[in-house]
C-alpha cells in the first residue's frame, strides 16, 4: 500500500502522525573543514518512523534514536557483546531470576530529570503496563518477542517487577532465567526515557487510525533520553532530522556540535550528494561499489556478519513441501557457494544454521547440504514429485544487508531450481507493499529473506524465527514444530552458560539434519561509507553505529 504525502509517514504499515519544521536543512559541504559547522551529515535511506524507542524497530529510526538515547547497557564497541551502559555492574541471583544493577551516578535526562532507580522502574512498568492497542507486534514488536506478554495477559512475561532499593541500586525480577538476559538490555528499544516527558507528553496514548497507528506527541516531539545528543527538530517534508551536543552530557562530550539526518531514498542519489560534499556519510553502499568508493578516497568500513540471509518454505499453500525429502532436495539443489562468490562482498560465508558463525551454539560439526543437483533430482524422484512446481517471491524496493540486490539472488537460486526440475513462478512484490505480510500471513510458499541480530544469543535469532508453531514457516505443520519450541524455551531457560551451549547445539544439529524448517544460505558483511575527512565512528555488527566519537580530520 502507497500512501500520499499528508505529513503522514508511513512505515511497514504503521502510520504516524508528524509535526512538520519550517527549517531547512544547512548544507553540508564544507562541514567541519574550517568553516566553524562541525554538523555530521548523514544520508539516510528512509525517514524515521518515530522517536520513541520502546515503539521502533526499523533501522532508520533506530539509527537516530541511538544518538538520544541510553539503556542501562551498551555494546562494547565494535561488537555485539554487552558492556556497562548506565549501569555500571550488575549481578545475578543464582536461580537466575534476580538481577541486580549498580546504576551510573550524576546522569540526568535532556528535561533535566534525574537518571536513578525511580526511572529505571517507571520505565520498565510502562513497557509492562502498555495500553491493550499497544500489545501487539506491529507496536510493541521487540517487548513481545523478548519479554512476551504484558500486565494482567494470558501470554506470560519474563518480566516479573523492578524495585529501586535505593537511589543507584535498582533490581529486576524475571518470572525464569533467560539466555537473553542481561544481554538483551543493550537493545535500543530498551532505553531509558525521562519520566517527566513520557508523563507530560502522553508517551504511551497509542490510537487506532486507519490501517496504522497514530503515537502521541512525547515520540513525535518531544524524545527524551540521557544520550549525546538531544532533539532539535523534524522536518516530515524533508525527512530531515536535527540533533544538537548535549553539553551536559555524563560522559565525553561530542566533538562534533550535532548531527543531521537527511532521507535519500535512491542509493544512486546518496552516493552522489557523498561525491558532492553535502553528506559525509550513509549506509550500506552496494557491494560492487565498495571498490570504486574507495578508489575515490572514500572510506567503506564493514561490519562484522550477523545475519543470516536464507529460503524461507511453508508448507501453506504447497502441501509438497511438508515432505523433509522435498525440503532437503531443494537444500542440495542450491548452489550456495556461487551465491556467495557472485553476490555477496568480501568476508561473506556460506553457513548451515540460522545462526551466523560467531554466535555461540553455531555447530560447527553441522555439514548441511552442499551444492549437489544430482541428489535433489533423486529425492525429488523418491518423493514422487519430479516436476514440482512452485511460486518463488522476492522482493523490490528494498536493499538489505544480507540482500543488496534481491532480483539477482532471486535469478540465481530459480536456475538452480530449474535445473533439477522444480518449475518456478516467480512473484515479485514490495517490501512494504505486500512482501513482508504476504509472508506473514503463510501466502509465500518459497521466499528469500534474512534475520539480522540485535545482541549475541543463538536465542535472538532462534527464537524470534521459531520460538512459536505459528511462525512465518508455520511449523506446526510439519510435525516437529512444538518440538522445537520446547527446546528453544528449555535452552532459554537454563542458567548455566555451558550447559546452555550445549543445547543450542544440539537444536542447530536436529535443525539442520532432521527438520529443516527452512534452508539457511549465507552470512554477510554490511558497510558504512564515510566521507574522507570522517574520524572516530566504530562500526558495529548491529548497524545503527554510535555517532558521538565522531570528529572531522584536517
């Protein structure tokens, strides 16, 4: 669905309600080079669905949310490892359902509240205590895929209550241990948001509107958190955002005096305004360019693989594909490596789980299925089915970091299917035009897509995709699929790290050699570009890099 241009933004279905900014953006070029600006420019692919973090989960607004916002813990940089955030150490109970943080001292919001236990706790009970419109995927998505249910729900919650024992002590209380705790702390939807401003501005007055939702003024206007950078304004006709130096910030303060977000939907017209001199920065240039940027003088710097980009089945609409043999011949009859070597930028790697490689409880031991047409023919043979004919989707309108370029990863894996004998038709829609909840709602029988992580937990990527029988691969067909949501909650569930490996090992090896619920094809490397002149930004495997260490060169 397209929607007009109202001073309405619309998001993968979420519509939001904007102000919109008489100010235009200032020219970048010259930024930071002596002309006394020191304004990072940045080229964003899309404008931001919102400014609050408990309600985003689009990488554009997580990009600019993470430069006003802080939870109580942070990513070390360069990594999806957890480090001391606003907190500055915590402890764990030995059930593992207490945790206890010590909480940074002398921090205060942009309204200049006070950071201390009493606002970690309102913030962790207005998540838990969301309004009945709000407790739902397409609002709360990263709450109900981490903590599950909310206050008074028949869905249980891994949230069990906060109390502030004292001004810098505060402790959370989970209903059972969970391999996604403390970790999942680090994620931006978590961050800490003024009490004052959420209670001032209506933060949680979510309403109904249309085929969306309309979200009050606190994430629209008046975003508060405790980072480097606070909110100056949003133009929605521009989707310029600007953001300026929080002097009063805890930390190192920012070199640079603010940040700009411009939207520039064309990748073309990106690179461009970075060859012009009016952006310094963007994201996730095509790989092909990478080599060219760099002859320029540019600086490509990559992330770390944390995706895993992958065939999606169900069994939906296609009943063949409820057969293993099925499954496993059109596993064996992709060529994942060409894949690879064709596609995909330096550092990318085939892989035989739903895990990339650098996560714990990625088995190495796991072969999985490669490339080996013959085998494909004979399974299809063996299942009956030597002309199976099938719809394959891909998607338009989108670049993703495990799929820069998905019509060509689409003509690929259709050859190779073909050439074992699979009829192919193809379908090819939007991303958030039908894509993305054609799948959802099991109308997509083979599919290409990917997950990306947003901390290191098999869990995050296991659980999000299967944690449920009723999941996008609608496993609950298959026969095994409450199998493999008992074992992810039982791994989930247990507190000893070791023993919590070995689990995870153990799913990812009866995932790959006896169920197969989907074929997991590759990991890849995504890249940050940045003008010559950029200094101190770290990327990070999650995207949505910290902004503040930035400075301008001579």
């Amino acid at each position: 669905m397209k929607f007009k241009k109202t001073g309405v933004i619309a998001v993968a279905g979420v519509m939001l309600l904007t102000s919109c900014s008489s100010e235009s953006g200032t020219p970048a070029k010259g930024t930071g080079d002596g002309s006394g600006s020191k304004v990072l420019v940045f080229g964003a692919a899309g404008a931001p669905s919102l400014f609050d973090p408990f309600y985003t989960s689009d990488g554009e607004s997580a990009r600019v949310n993470n430069q006003m916002f802080e939870g109580l813990l942070s990513l070390k940089p360069g990594t999806a490892d957890p480090a001391p955030g606003l907190a500055v150490s915590w402890e764990q109970s030995k059930d593992g359902k207490q945790w206890t943080f010590q909480l940074r001292e002398g921090v205060s919001f942009h309204d200049g509240t006070a950071f201390d236990a009493a606002a970690v706790c309102a913030n962790f009970e207005r998540w838990y205590r969301q309004p009945k419109i709000a407790r739902t995927s397409a609002v709360s998505h990263t709450w109900v895929n981490d903590f599950g249910g909310f206050e008074g729900d028949k869905t249980p919650s891994l949230y069990a209550g906060c109390e502030a024992q004292d001004k810098s002590k505060v402790v959370l209380r989970l209903t059972n241990p969970s391999s996604k705790f403390p970790t999942i702390l680090a994620h931006g939807t978590y961050a800490m948001s003024s009490p004052a401003a959420m209670e001032k501005y209506n933060a949680n007055g979510v309403e109904a509107k249309g085929e969306g939702f309309a979200f009050p003024e606190y994430g629209r206007l008046h975003p508060t958190g405790t980072g480097p950078f606070a909110f100056v304004s949003y133009d929605d006709s521009t989707g310029t955002v600007k953001l300026a130096r929080n002097d009063k910030y805890w930390g190192e303060a920012p070199k640079i005096t603010g940040v700009e977000f411009r939207t520039i939907p064309d990748e073309t017209a990106r690179r461009q305004e970075l060859e012009a001199g009016t952006i310094h920065a963007y994201d996730l240039p095509a790989p092909r360019d990478w080599q060219s940027l760099k002859d320029q003088g540019f600086q490509v710097v990559t992330r770390p693989p944390f995706n895993v980009m992958y065939l999606g089945l169900n069994a939906t609409t296609v009943p063949e594909l409820k057969d293993l043999r099925v499954r496993q011949a059109i596993a064996w009859a992709i060529n994942k490596q060409q894949i690879v070597d064709t596609l995909l930028p330096e550092g990318s790697e085939t892989v035989t789980q739903f895990v990339p490689r650098s996560v714990e409880g990625y088995d190495t031991a796991v072969e999985g299925y490669p490339y080996n047409p013959d085998k494909a023919r004979a399974l299809l043979a063996e299942a009956g089915v030597p002309n199976l004919k099938i719809q394959l989707w891909y998607p338009t309108e989108v670049t993703r970091p495990y799929m820069p370029e998905p019509k060509r990863f689409f003509d690929l894996i259709k050859a190779d299917l073909e050439a074992v004998g699979i009829q192919i038709e193809p379908v090819a829609k939007p991303w958030a035009g039908g894509y993305l909840s054609g799948r959802e709602a099991g109308e997509a029988p083979v599919y290409l897509l990917g997950t990306t992580g947003h901390y290191n937990s098999a869990q995050n990527f296991l659980g999000i995709l299967f944690g449920a029988t009723d999941n996008a691969f609608d496993t609950g067909l298959l026969g095994f699929g409450q199998e493999l949501v008992d074992d992810l909650k039982e791994a989930d569930s247990e507190p000893d790290p070791q023993k919590r490996v070995g689990m995870y090992l153990e799913i990812n090896r009866k995932m790959s050699e006896d169920w197969l619920p989907s074929i997991p094809i590759a990991s890849s490397p995504s890249a940050l570009v940045l003008h010559g002149s950029v200094r101190g930004i770290v990327t990070s495997p999650v995207g949505g890099e910290p902004l503040a260490t930035a400075t301008f060169g001579e």
